[in-house]
C-alpha cells in the first residue's frame, strides 16, 4: 500500500521562513525512499505508510527546531493516480 500526502509548512514569527521550509523539507526526504515534488506553496510526498509518516515527523521537528512555533497543514490519501 502506498499513501500520498501534500504537505505545507508554516513556520510563526520566523525571520526566515523560506529557509526554515526549505531545511525541513530536506531533512523530511534525507535518506527516504520516496517520490515527491515541491511545488510553490506545498510538497506532495508519496510512498509507504510508515515512509511517509516518518518523513512528516522529521519535516515537523525540524522546522520546530528552527522556528520554534511552527503550523502544519496535511492532506492524505490512498487513492492511486
């Protein structure tokens, strides 16, 4: 089974904002075995379940890490292309 899920991050009160998306997007797919594409405002991520909730939670802790407070706006499905 496979799930895609497009995912937007916004990072409160940053300084840099496209920094801190662009670094937690990286350190989400480091290592994964996924297929994503990053687009202007989201970036869909597809693979296995356990894949992408993991790449979901890195891109989450990183970018808590950079930002501190930070809102994350995810849409799944499991619906095949």
């Amino acid at each position: 089974m496979f799930i895609t899920a497009q995912v937007s991050l916004y990072p409160i009160e940053s300084v840099d904002a496209d920094y801190v998306i662009n670094q937690s997007i990286q350190s989400g797919l480091e290592g994964a075995d996924l297929e994503y594409e990053v687009g202007p405002v989201s970036t869909e991520v597809s693979g296995p379940p356990e894949e992408v909730w993991r790449a979901l939670r890195r891109m989450f802790d990183e970018a808590t890490i950079r930002s501190g407070e930070v809102a994350m706006s995810v849409t799944l499905t499991n619906a095949r292309r």
